[in-house]
C-alpha cells in the first residue's frame, strides 16, 4: 500500500477521499450492490464522486478505497474488496496504459512488458472466432473443438452472452500462457462510461482496456466520456437491461449527470483491484490470501 501511494505521490496526483454511501447506485446490468437503510447504496467504485471533483477542477487525482459488490466470491472475488482508482487529466489512454503498466511493474518487482491487442483480434487469435461476423451456433463449435464445457442452455445464449462464456473459458486462459496483454477497443455495447469512436472497418468501439496478468483482469479503462446526454441515454439503456433480468432498478445518480453537464475535463480513468495484484506480487491463488478478514468468515 505504501508503494501504492508512493508511486502517485511521486508523480503529483492528488490523494482524495470520498464517500463509501451514496443516494444512488451505479446502473450497470453487471454489478450488483449492497442497499442499506434508507435507500443508501454501498458504492461499487468511487467513480461518480471522482468524477464530480474533476468537474471541479481538482485535476489529477487519485484513491485507494474499499469498494462492494454484492455476490461476487471466488478465487478472483470477495465482496468487500481494495482498490486504486485514479484519473489523468489530458492525458491520452494509451499514456495511461503506460502508467498502468509502470504501477504493476513497481508492485511485482519486474517489468511486465505487456502487449496490447485489440478485443476483436483476441477474439480471432485465442478463441479462432470473429465475434462480430460469426452465426451464434459457430460459437459452440468453438466449445466442442476446444473441449469446453457447453453452457447449460445453449439457445438461450445471445451474442453477448457467448462473448462474455468464450472471454473466460478460451481467450482467458490463452492470455495466461503468452504473457501480461492488455486487451482494448471493445464492442460499443460493452463501452460502459468510455468514449466510442468509429474504427476503418465501420463498426463502433469504444476507448476501453483491460490488463490480464497470470489470467487475472487487473484493471478497468477509459478515455472517459465527457457527454452528458449520451451518458443518460446508456444509464437509461442499463435500466432496461436491469428490468429484463430482474434485477432492482437504483436511482440514476442526477449529481454525477449535473457535474458532467457543468463541464468534466477530457481525461483517461482506471480502476484497478489492489487485492489481485498484491496475489500476483506475494505468488498467491486466490485472493482469500492477500485480505486479513475475507468474506463471508468478517
């Protein structure tokens, strides 16, 4: 943790602290959050309230925060868990990447060296499948040749759904064998908060990496978007997935919405899970290891 610090203090990123309960809860259909008393929700990452300062002006900043996310156990998981979110005003993603790359570096103790390759040629190179122009039923065939394990109701899985089944079944564990990777440029519909931007080829992807280390997803990036209007229309967008599965609908975060309108500077964002990377660092499985109290023994 002090070397955690250290390395931002070194670089004049300002230190922030900001709220574990919030009024509202963040709307991606993937996340599930812990809703206390009163309609207070236990914040699944700092990001609104960091982005809130920045549209204040605070400019670089940075935190190292506990952050909840409901139901998530495992190996790789514990529902209460450490991470380190910061945001470089300005600055372009792939310089984020960089420092990503040098932070990791700092806390394992050798150079990583990660390479970089796009979502979509992942995809062509480890699972040997264009997810975008492939029939669904060739993604099963890509589980029968691979011999991994079919899902349990095959039809009912969309496009998505297969991208997400493959992601961790084939191009996973294909990553763990070739070294540290850092995988950008995914589909639109998995942009979440990061800018899009319309490649050669006429599709729309969005300005967002992932770094595997060891098969472990370390972080979460973007070129941040800045749009007001667009951001409402996706949490909109979230509340209607989170309708279809069932799932409780929180309150849009109107704040938030207010200091984008107001004006958020053009920056590059990362979360990254402390926890996992301290795994990697102490040569650890599981992630029960590296946490004094985890869950459920708390």
């Amino acid at each position: 943790m002090n070397k955690v610090r250290a390395f931002f203090v070194a670089r004049g990123v300002l230190e922030v602290e900001t709220p574990t309960l919030s009024n509202a809860g963040g709307t991606d259909p993937q996340l599930d959050y812990f809703e206390v008393e009163g309609k207070r929700f236990m914040m699944t990452s700092p990001e609104f309230h960091m982005k809130r300062l920045l549209a204040a002006g605070f400019g670089d900043i940075f935190q190292i925060t506990k952050s909840f996310r409901k139901d998530e156990f495992g190996a790789h998981h514990n529902n209460e868990f450490s991470m380190v979110e910061w945001y470089r005003v300005g600055m372009p993603q792939e310089k984020l990447m960089d420092e990503v790359e040098a932070l990791v570096s700092e806390i394992i103790g050798k150079p990583i060296n990660a390479r970089r390759t796009r979502w979509i040629d992942a995809f062509r190179n480890y699972a040997g499948i264009d997810p975008l122009a492939a029939d669904l039923s060739e993604f099963a065939e890509v589980c029968k040749a691979r011999e991994i394990p079919l899902p349990v109701d095959v039809t009912a899985m969309s496009r998505e759904d297969w991208w997400d089944y493959l992601m961790v079944f084939a191009v996973e564990p294909a990553l763990a064998k070739n070294g540290p990777e850092f995988i950008l440029d995914y589909p639109q519909s998995q942009a979440a908060l990061a800018q899009t931007y319309v490649g050669e080829d006429g599709f729309t992807w969005a300005r967002r990496f992932e770094l595997f280390v060891d098969q472990v997803e370390l972080c979460n990036g973007y070129t941040e978007l800045t749009d007001v209007a667009e951001q409402r229309r996706r949490f909109a967008a979230d509340l209607e997935i989170r309708r279809g599965m069932n799932k409780p609908l929180p309150p849009i975060d109107e704040n938030f919405l207010e200091a984008l309108e107001s004006g958020m500077p053009s920056c590059s964002g990362v979360a990254l899970g402390l926890d996992r990377l301290f795994m990697l660092a102490m040569g650890k499985e599981e992630i029960k290891d590296v946490i004094l109290f985890p869950s459920p023994i708390a």
